[in-house]
C-alpha cells in the first residue's frame, strides 16, 4: 500500500495495488474518486482538496495503527 500527496494539485492517493486494465475510476463526490475493477476490487482512493479533508489538527502526520497489535507509529507529512 502506498499512501501519496501531491501540492501542485492538492491530491492524496491511497493506492492499495497498481492500477490495471479494467480497473475504473468512480467519481463518488466533487473530493472523492475510487479506482475499481468490475469485480468490485478497490485498487486505489484519490481525494481531491486534500488538505481540507486530512484535517490539519494532528499537525501534519499520519498515524499508522495496527488494531490487533496495538502498535502505532506516526510518520510526518508534508502537506
């Protein structure tokens, strides 16, 4: 998996695995697209104005939990 953010667009992208043939992308809102294959696989989320929807109260950084671990590790963004 392999979260991206780009400032020239304002563009986060959660890609889960490399888009292929087939796969689609739906515009679910005006912010909010998702890449899926016709068997409903989710291949990747975009949103759009990302800095509005990562709100900026954890001060720029991404929290990465395992829930059945309990570990978490925090890594800085530069949005």
């Amino acid at each position: 998996m392999r979260f991206s953010y780009d400032p020239r667009y304002n563009i986060a992208t959660i890609r889960f695995q490399s888009k292929s043939s087939g796969v689609e992308s739906v515009k679910v809102s005006d912010e909010l697209i998702v890449d899926m294959a016709p068997d409903g696989t989710i291949y990747g989320i975009e949103l759009l104005n990302a800095n509005e929807q990562l709100n900026r109260e954890d001060m720029g950084k991404l929290l990465i939990a395992n829930e059945a671990t309990g570990e978490q590790v925090e890594v800085p963004l530069s949005i």
